[in-house]
C-alpha cells in the first residue's frame, strides 16, 4: 500500500505528509486494518538496558514528537517505538517551512526545533495509550529559551513527569536545531547533566519502585577526541545506554542537491557512514555492559546488519521508513536475525 502512497506523500510539502501520514495510519489501526499496512516481522526477543524487546527494531524519536500515535506505530512491527523530543513547556518549534527531502540521495533535512505540545501533553496521550506489542522510549530536551547554565531544571522537570510512564528515557542533548544544545556534550557540561540526571533517575527508582533506564544520545558531528571524552564520561557515570547518532550538520556527499544549503540536520542514506563510524567508537571506548542503539541512514536490511556488526544491540529507523515505507521494519529485522545466527554457521550472511 505504502507503495501506492508514496507518489502522492512525496507530491506534498515534507511536513504536511509527515501529519497526513501519521492521521491515515492513525484512522487504519482504529478500524483495525494496521496489517494492511506491514508484515510483522517474526519474533527476535533482544535484551537490553535491562529490558526485554520482542525484537531489535525500534522507531527513532521525531515522528511522533506527542506520543499521541504509540500503538499505531507499535502495529507496523516495531520492538519499540521513541517518541518525543518533548520539552517542559508547549513550543512551536522553527519558522514554516522546515522540513526537506533529498530524493536523488534518499535523504532528509529538517530544522524543526523541538515542536512539541509540551512534557504535560505528551503524558496524557501517553497514559491512553495500551502499548501493546512492544515497549516506549521517551526522549526529553530543553526549552529553546532556556540556558544551558539552567537546562537541568528542564531535563529534571521532563525526567519527573515521564518517568513513571517509560520503559526508558533518552536524554537528547544533540540535535543541532536548538541553538547551543550540542554545547551540553562537551566533556565538563555533559559530566555536569548526565551526574544530575543519574542521580535523579536513582531518587525517582526509589519513589516509584522501579528502575527506568537513562539513555544519552550523541551528535555524528563529534571528534574522536570528543567521542573518547562523551565514554569517557559515560562510562564512569554508568549510564544504562547511548543512542548514536543524531541528525548531521555536514553535507557531505549531497553538495550537488538544490536543498542542501537548507540549515538543519541532515538524515537518511548520507548519514549511514558517519553514524556508524561514531557507533563504532564510542562501543569501543565503552564497557559492554552499556549497550547502544544504532541510528542513521538505515534504509535496508543490510544497514541494520552492519550497525549491529559495529556494535549496536538495538537499531532504530525513521527517514528510511519515509522511502521505503513499513515493509522496512521486518527487513531489517530478518537481516538483523541472519546476522545473529551467523556466526553459528560460521559464515556471514551476504548482507552483512
């Protein structure tokens, strides 16, 4: 079906497909037709985080920035589905319009600057929600007007509210759409944060009687310098996961595209090398007790076999299900499953 759409989505403003779609797949799961929609993939039960995922494939946040479309989502397949980035209070986010595709280059940019209805909103959608099927990250930022010397205050509000209602939380401090965000990464701000926030998420254990894990997610844009500093960090402050990578701010390898002199972060295929080449990195830099989920530039099945071969226990996907639609979800998780087997085979498989 999606192949059937996709002419018409792409005839349309990125932005204004993008709330089309999710109303259609909304209105589908409601009358019950979501298997109209994709395959589910078969079981891949993955452990990770302390969690137990029916399989590695989750949806990257952004889609669903409210939480208002969880178990729509969860019916294409999904292990998990993120959803946010929501922030403490309601913003519209960036000026219209924001949102671009790359075609030639099976691309993305967008600047939409966390445009969310604020953290309170989000947990009311979320409460209604039955999730069945799979589990719910949550990822959380800062309000665009808020300091960096305060932006504790609105990780620790979001972390609050959320927290009873996650099966874990991402801490975004990478998006390149919110001016001066990504200063939270260098090494004394993010020690600073991530400290807080640890001890935050300890307290919140001990009120709720449970251990939501923390999640961090990193920018593809940093040195190597600065990835041995985000594990050095990481590592010592015992963080439950890392999510790599955020959006790009490089255009490498999309010049000759008409859009790319648009600002924002940049997703799809052109990310796959430098997401993966930080992934890669960074898991050596960090203890294997600290897993990863693998983001950017998956368009197929064989990228997901070769973020897991870089060292992600989870992958997750959102720009490649904008051009290959739903059928995406148990591709990747059968090459994911290949990848698995393989090596009790003693050969790869050929996607690898």
């Amino acid at each position: 079906m999606y192949s059937l759409a996709k002419p018409l989505l792409f005839s349309l403003d990125a932005e204004r497909a993008h709330g089309l779609t999710l109303c259609a797949l909304e209105r589908a799961h409601r009358a019950g037709a979501a298997s109209l929609l994709a395959t589910a993939p078969a079981p891949l039960p993955t452990k990770a985080f302390g969690l137990a995922f029916p399989n590695p494939v989750g949806l990257a946040a952004g889609l669903d920035k409210n939480g208002a479309h969880v178990d729509a989502l969860l019916a294409l397949g999904f292990g998990f589905v993120e959803v946010g980035t929501v922030t403490p209070r309601p913003q519209p986010g960036n000026p219209k319009p924001r949102m671009f595709r790359l075609p030639g280059h099976q691309a993305i940019i967008n600047r939409l600057g966390f445009n969310n209805e604020g953290v309170d909103a989000l947990v009311r959608n979320v409460e209604r929600a039955q999730r069945k099927g799979g589990l719910l990250g949550i990822n959380i930022g800062r309000n665009r007007d808020t300091p960096n010397d305060f932006a504790e205050g609105d990780y620790l509000q979001c972390m609050e509210k959320v927290y009873p209602l996650a099966d874990y939380i991402t801490v975004n401090i990478s998006s390149p759409n919110t001016a001066g965000l990504r200063e939270l990464q260098e090494e004394q701000a993010l020690r600073r944060l991530v400290g807080t926030l640890r001890e935050a998420q300890e307290r919140l254990g001990a009120r709720h009687g449970k251990r939501v894990p923390m999640l961090v997610k990193v920018a593809p844009d940093l040195s190597d310098d600065d990835v041995d500093a985000a594990g050095r960090v990481l590592s010592d402050l015992q963080v439950d996961g890392v999510v790599a990578t955020n959006t790009t701010i490089s255009r490498a390898g999309v010049q000759d595209d008409p859009r790319a002199a648009e600002a924002g972060g940049l997703s799809g295929a052109p990310l796959m090398e430098p997401s993966t080449a930080v992934l890669r990195r960074l898991r050596s830099r960090l203890p294997e007790a600290i897993p990863m989920i693998g983001v950017g530039g998956i368009m197929g099945g064989a990228d997901a076999a070769k973020k897991m071969a870089a060292g992600a226990n989870l992958v997750q996907v959102y720009t490649g299900l904008v051009y290959r639609g739903p059928a995406l979800v148990a591709e990747c998780v059968d090459a994911m499953r290949r990848r698995k087997e393989a090596p009790s085979r003693g050969t790869l498989p050929p996607d690898a």
